[in-house]
C-alpha cells in the first residue's frame, strides 16, 4: 500500500486530495497546524476524517516536518500548505516569503536529508505569471509576480526545480490555475460570491461588495484538479504542468451567473468597494493546458456555468439546512463580517 502525506490537509485541496488518495488505495497522512479551535471541518464534510492520520506540523518548524516525515514514512509528498489568500499576503509580507517560499525549502532538506527517493509535488499557482503576461500562459511563459505571495511561490517553484536538477530528487511544479468548490475558503471571491447570493435568496443578507469586477481568471473545479496532482507524481520523469481549463471569465461574469442561477438580478445587488482592491491585481490569467493533456491524459469536465451552479446550489442547501437548526461541519456561519475586520487592507486611505 502507497504512503502519502499532504501538507495542508484542512484546506480545500488537502481535504479533496486525502479523499481521491484514499480512494485509490493510499495510508494517507496529513498535516496540520495547532490551533486554539480545531478546523477539521472539510474532512468532516467529505467524510474522510476518521480515514487519514493526522500529524501536527508547522512549515515554520523544520523539527515538526522531520517529525511529520519519519512518522509518515511517505511515498509521495504532496506540500500544498501555504498562506493561499494573495490579498492577505499584501498584509503579511513577511509571513507570505516565510510560510509560502521558505516553508518549500524546509520540505525538500528534510527529504534530501531522511529519503530523497520520496516524490514531491509543489503547489505552483498560474500567479507567478503575474500582470502583463502573454495569453495564455503554458509551462515556458515568463514569470512576473505582482504580490508577496506570488514572489514567495516564485522562490518556491524555483527551488522545486532546483532540488530536481541539482539532487535528482522526483520534485514536479503542478501550475494550478484558479479551482473553485463549495469547500472554498469563504474570502475567495468565488465562494464570497456563492455564501452571499445564497443568504441574500433567503432573505439574510442585502448586498454582496466586491473589488475588481473586471479582473478575468481561469476557473476549474477542485474535485477534478487534485487529481493532476496526482497524475504529474506517477510519470516516469519529474516535470512542470499548467492545470487549467483553458477559458476566462471575469468577476463580473461569475456573479452574474451565481445570481442568474439562484433566478437574480445581479445588478441589484453587487456594489464595487475601493476596500477589496489591492495595490496590484492580475487582470488577466488562461491556461494552455495542452501538455497536462498529452501527457497525463488529463483534461477537465466542470466549467465556467457548472461551476458556478455547483457553488451556488450547495451554498443554498446549507443555510438552508441551517435555517432548520440541522447541524453539520461548515465554515460560513463562524465567519465574521468584513465590516468587523480592522486589517490595512480594508482601509480606504491605505
Ligand atoms: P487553502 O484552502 O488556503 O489551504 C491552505 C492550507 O495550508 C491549510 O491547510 C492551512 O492550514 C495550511 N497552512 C497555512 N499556513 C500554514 C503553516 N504555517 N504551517 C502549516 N500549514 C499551514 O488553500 P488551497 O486552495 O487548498 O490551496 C492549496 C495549495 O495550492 C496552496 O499552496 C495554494 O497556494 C496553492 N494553489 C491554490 C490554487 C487555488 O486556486 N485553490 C491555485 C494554485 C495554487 P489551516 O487550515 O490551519 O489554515
Ligand atoms: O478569489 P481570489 O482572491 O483569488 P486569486 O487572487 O486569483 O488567488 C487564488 O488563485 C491563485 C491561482 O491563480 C492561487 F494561487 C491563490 O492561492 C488563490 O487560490 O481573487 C480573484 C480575483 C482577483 O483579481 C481579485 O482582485 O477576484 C478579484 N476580486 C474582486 N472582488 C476579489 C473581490 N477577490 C476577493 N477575494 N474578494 C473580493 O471582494
């Protein structure tokens, strides 16, 4: 039986990639980081929480990683823990280069060090191609990352590279454009999007405020892009892929389409904030994912609408669930309004 650990496995990814790893016959193994109030509740929600060995890790504590690894005894290791929210990363700066650059590096020592026989996938992200960039972006665009997280990750698809080429070690970048999915984070504008357009169709919220309607991403589904990540660790040679779907839509698109879905008139509702634009922003992101699908055989199957309908649907289901005093592991009833965030971010004289 394969071992994996994932890093980050509370998270959207971790939690979709522990489910199809555990499908597939894996002893998986994840970490995760002590807080005050467990958040284990993706697990919970994909019913995999009793199924996964958990490990306490922090990736700014290289004993806890060594720990995580000689516990773990892993095959394959999937390092998608990361400070994920770019907005955040202009707040923390330091955080983003220490926890999204370095944290890449304490992993890929601890393999050089224990067993560099181990696979390793690196979470690269289609924000490395940063503003400017030709359309669309494939494995050989050039890099010109527009936030701290980007820059982080740039450090971080770099030393991938360089651990594979200077060590021969089986480390790979997945370049993973945008993935949606009810288990988004609620700060995503995807899923900030679904959670308001269901509280407002059921009468407990009036409007939804949003940055930059104009900005265009490439929107897949997570469900089926964790499965490129697995994919990109079973070839015989280590590589670089771009994940997409090969299509963008702006913001503006996808709240009209939420609101359409739930019968809504978008325009009724959304309202530009100054507060949710940041210092820089990528207008414009398209995969090319030609080679994932020669070489992998990968291609996706839920776009744009779908997608959209998938989010807005179960969002809808939940509070409505809720709204009957039904109990079950989520995160959008904890979740504070933006208005009570005190963050440099959210001020307009900023
Ligand atoms: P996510 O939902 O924000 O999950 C991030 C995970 O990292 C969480 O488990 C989080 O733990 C953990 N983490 C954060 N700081 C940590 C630290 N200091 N030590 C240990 N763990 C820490 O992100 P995601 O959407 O699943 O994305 C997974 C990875 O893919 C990330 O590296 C992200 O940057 C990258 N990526 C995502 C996308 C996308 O569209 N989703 C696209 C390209 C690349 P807590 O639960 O405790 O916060
Ligand atoms: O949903 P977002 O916050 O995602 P973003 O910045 O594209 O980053 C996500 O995808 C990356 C892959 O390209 C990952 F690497 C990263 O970890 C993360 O998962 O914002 C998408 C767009 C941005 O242009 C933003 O300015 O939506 C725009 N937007 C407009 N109004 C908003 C809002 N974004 C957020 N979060 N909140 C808004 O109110």
């Amino acid at each position: 039986m394969k071992r994996a650990l994932i890093t980050g496995i509370t998270g959207q990814d971790g939690a979709y990639l522990a489910q199809f790893l555990l499908d597939k016959g894996y002893q998986v193994y994840g970490t995760y980081r002590r807080l005050s109030t467990p958040n284990f509740w993706r697990l919970q929600y994909l019913d995999v929480f009793d199924k996964v060995n958990l490990i306490p890790a922090d990736l700014l504590d290289t004993s806890s990683i060594v720990e995580a690894v000689r516990v773990a005894q892993p095959d394959e290791i999937y390092h998608l823990a990361a400070q994920s929210f770019v907005f955040a990363s202009f707040e923390q700066p330091v955080g983003a280069g220490e926890i999204t650059g370095l944290g890449v590096t304490r992993i890929l020592e601890v393999i050089r060090e224990i067993n560099p026989s181990i696979r390793f996938y690196q979470a690269s992200t289609s924000e490395l191609y940063g503003r400017g960039s030709t359309i669309p972006q494939t494995e050989s665009t050039s890099f010109q990352p527009s936030s701290p997280y980007a820059a982080a990750k740039l450090y971080g698809y770099w030393v991938t590279r360089i651990y594979r080429e200077g060590y021969g070690i089986f480390a790979c970048n997945g370049i993973l454009f945008n993935h949606e999915s009810p288990l988004r984070g609620l700060e995503f504008v995807t899923r900030k999007i679904s959670n308001a357009v269901a509280k407002i169709t059921l009468g407990m919220d009036k409007e939804l405020r949003l940055g930059n309607l104009e900005a265009k991403r490439d929107w897949g589904y997570a469900p089926e892009y964790v499965e490129s990540m697995w994919l990109i660790l079973q070839q015989d040679k280590p590589d670089d892929y771009v994940i997409a779907t090969g299509e963008a839509h702006s913001v503006r698109e996808f709240a009209e389409r939420a609101f359409t879905v739930a019968g809504l008139d978008w325009e009724k509702y959304v309202k530009v904030d100054e507060r949710f634009l940041r210092p820089l922003d990528i207008n414009f992101l398209q995969g090319d994912y030609s080679k994932a699908r020669e070489k992998l055989g990968w291609q996706p199957k839920v776009k744009f609408d779908k997608l959209a309908e998938i989010m807005v649907r179960e969002d809808l289901n939940r509070w409505g669930r809720w709204l009957k005093g039904e109990k079950f592991p989520w995160d959008a009833p904890n979740y504070p309004s933006e208005d009570r965030i005190i963050s440099r971010m959210l001020k307009l004289d900023r």
